[in-house]
C-alpha cells in the first residue's frame, strides 16, 4: 500500500495542477504526486506504484520539501498563517480530519464537493488563481 502524506489545500492544487510550479524542482514533485494520484488532469509520463492512501496534515508535506519558498523543516518564506488557514478550512469544509489516512477513491470522490464560494475563500488570494491557472470549474 502507497501512501503519500498531503497538506490539506494540497488536495485542490493536485486537481488543478497543469505543470507550473516555483520553480522546476517543485513542479516536477507536483507532477510526480498527481501523477501518482492518478489524477485527470496531469501526467509526467512516468510510471510508479499507484498511490491509494493519502494521510492528511495541516503542516508542510511531500510537495513542499521540493518548494523554493520552504524554510528549514517546516517554515514558508511567504508566511504560514494562510497557508494553515487554506489547510485547516479544505478539510473543515469536506468533512475530513487532519493526521487521518483516507483511501484515494474516498479523496478523489469528495474533493468536488466544495462550493464555489468556498474554493474562492481559499483560493481567492492565491497567485495562480489570479494568474488565472487554478478556477472551480476545473476542479
Ligand atoms: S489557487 Fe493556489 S491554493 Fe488554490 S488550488 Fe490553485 S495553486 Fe492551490
């Protein structure tokens, strides 16, 4: 069994992941964990072991190891508190609860449940919502 621990707000990014990143170090371990995931909207070619439990923290994760914007262990350059909140209100609002393993088809179906004016709390004040690359209707 593979499973990949994620930061809550990470389980919309993977959704609307289409390979930009920072920078190439943390979009290629974006591509690598939606490509695990399976994901419809990306893929990095590569094959691995399917992912089928993804373990849920509002802290920094697998992706963020690989972020530019990453201070030592735990800390992000641009500030946690947002990045907490962004975390803590994704599983409030989908019912999921922090340091809990769930199985990736239990994620997969409940990610589309958030409402549109709770994509747009969480993601409103993000650059790549404002760049245009991350919107609901892709969710
Ligand atoms: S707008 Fe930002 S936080 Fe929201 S899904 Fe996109 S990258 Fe993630």
């Amino acid at each position: 069994m593979k499973n990949i621990v994620l930061r809550g707000h990470h389980l919309l990014c993977t959704r609307l992941f289409i390979g930009n990143g920072y920078d190439e170090e943390f979009a290629v371990r974006m591509g690598e964990v939606v490509t695990k995931m399976e994901l419809d909207n990306f893929s990095d070619g590569n094959k691995y072991e399917k992912t089928d439990m993804i373990t849920l923290v509002c802290k920094s994760d697998y992706v963020c190891e690989k972020c530019p914007n990453r201070v030592e262990e735990r800390g992000c350059k641009l500030g946690d508190k947002d990045v907490l909140q962004k975390d803590r209100l994704v599983l409030k609002y989908l019912g999921l609860e922090e340091n809990k393993s769930y199985t990736l088809d239990e994620i997969k179906g409940i990610v589309r449940n958030i409402k549109r004016e709770q994509f747009e709390e969480i993601c409103g004040d993000c650059r790549w919502y404002k760049a245009g690359y991350c919107s609901y209707e892709n969710l």
